[in-house]
C-alpha cells in the first residue's frame, strides 16, 4: 500500500512563471517527432508548419531549414545542431520582456 506521503501532489521541479505561454514547440519536441536518418526535404514535408521557439522569436521549421544545408541528417543530434547553428541559442524571449 502506498503511504500518505505518496499520495499528495508533488511541486514541479521548476517553478513556472505565470506570464503569456511561449508561442511555438521547443526544438527538441519537433525532433522527437521524427525518425532517424531522416532527408532535409522528408522534414520540411512532415514539420514544416511546425512553429519553433528560437532566441529571436517564434519561426516557421520550413524558414529555418532554408538555411540549413545538410540534405540528410542520420541522428536526432545533427538535425537539431543544424538548426540550432541557423537559430542560434541563448534564452527564449516571453511575452513579458
């Protein structure tokens, strides 16, 4: 049997802030979408319209792979290091700053 302490709700390991939710899916959500190897034109058809969260804002995935000249990616890794090498990395911006 459990005991009492197992039945209440745990805090998340993060606190979350109460601003506007971020527009768009992080990266590595899309990705995992995905199987791998996986052809540059085979992602742009799949999440394409994916919306991505980037340190510049929200971007459409099929904009950012314009960009990205790999034409297939054997891992989940080497898809998203090129993409982040597009985007760049650093903090995502929210609707309060």
């Amino acid at each position: 049997m459990a005991d009492d302490e197992s039945d209440e709700e745990e805090a998340p390991a993060v606190e979350l802030g109460e601003g506007e939710p971020v527009e768009g899916a992080p990266l590595a959500r899309v990705a995992s979408r995905l199987n791998w190897g996986m052809a540059h034109s085979e992602i742009v058809d799949r999440e394409g319209d994916a919306t991505i969260r980037t340190p510049d804002g929200p971007q459409q995935l099929a904009g950012v792979m314009d960009d990205v000249d790999v034409p297939y990616f054997e891992s989940r890794r080497e898809f998203t290091d090129a993409v982040r090498e597009v985007t760049g990395t650093g903090p995502i911006p929210t609707a309060d700053e």
